[in-house]
C-alpha cells in the first residue's frame, strides 16, 4: 500500500500496488473499504515517519498486520499512470481519442455539477462495477480534489487497466479554468 500523495504515486510506484494518501483525514476509513485486514500490509512510503503515522492510523481500525515499510526511492521496478492537469485535460476532451471520463464522487457531488459525458460510479462502488469498462480503453478519473481518482486509478490498474489518466486537483481545477463552462452540466 503507497501511502504518499497521488502526484508522487503517479511519477512511480510498486506493480500493482494501492495508494490512499496517509495525509488525509479520510485515510482511515479509504483502508476501511479497500484493504483486506488480514493480509500482510508493506507500506510505500515517502520518509519514515509516513509509515509510523500510517501504522498508527491502521492499528486504530483494527489494521495490525503492517509487516514493514519502505521508501519509494527504494523500489527496484515502478509502473507510472498519467498525472493531468486541467488545462492538458480540456485539450484531451477535444482529441478524435478522447478518453471516457470516469467520475468516482458521491451522488451529491455529481448532483451539484459534472462533466458532460462522464460516467458516474462513486468510489466504494467501484471494484462492483469494473466490469463495465474494457480494460483497453483509455479512462481519464476524476474526482473533487484528485485524492479519489489516485485511489481509483490504482484500484483500476491492479485490475489490469493500463490506459489510466489521474485529473490532478480534480473538479475543483477544472472549475477555475475559464474555458470549462461548456463541459460541465450544472
């Protein structure tokens, strides 16, 4: 489990590996959905204390089979996913290969505004609902701020998904570019 921010996951992380950021505060109840407690966790860390405030944060929902960490500066063979920011993303929108969106934010968030064409299927829906993409089209994922989406993609691309894209700073970047009021459905 790779507990550093999204961006840094995304840049290199171990095959197949999930990545809920330690700095949130809603990293306990992520784990909660997606880590099964009785496997042993590895933790990929940026330094050392992530991996002791993550211990930490895991032992208190029950979470005890941390059996060590390392640095990803450590790892000997990394896998990437595409990190975009808004503006390259609204240019990829109007690609002849434009990806399928995939928003993983809760109903009210998707209520409140979302990007035209997007498919909605909030996060702990996800791994229920895989089957509804080819693993061989490309899926750009997006979410409010760009936490979700890195925990989707990592999710998406242990499932052999291979043509993922992050939307860094998700929604909240995309609605403070000018040129986004006409894809977004309010």
């Amino acid at each position: 489990m790779d507990v550093r921010p999204g961006p840094l996951f995304g840049d290199g992380h171990a095959v197949d590996s999930l990545n809920i950021g330690i700095a949130s505060p809603s990293f306990s109840v992520w784990c909660g959905f997606f880590v099964n407690p009785d496997l042993p966790i590895v933790l990929v860390v940026e330094y050392e204390t992530q991996a002791h405030r993550a211990q930490l944060e895991l032992a208190r929902i029950g979470f005890d089979r941390v059996v060590g960490f390392i640095t990803a500066d450590d790892l000997d063979e990394k896998q990437q996913i595409t990190q975009l920011g808004a503006r390259d993303f609204l240019v990829s929108l109007e690609s002849p290969q434009r990806p399928v969106i995939l928003d993983v934010r809760s109903a009210p968030e998707w209520t409140q505004d979302h990007l035209e064409g997007a498919i909605h299927i909030p996060l702990p829906q996800l791994l229920h609902r895989i089957g509804e993409f080819s693993r061989k089209m490309p899926l750009t994922v997006v979410c409010r701020s760009g936490y979700r989406s890195s925990i989707a993609v990592s999710l998406l691309e242990s499932q052999g998904f291979r043509r993922l894209t992050n939307l860094m700073g998700g929604m909240h970047a995309v609605r403070h570019l000018p040129s986004c009021t006409n894809v977004i459905n309010r």
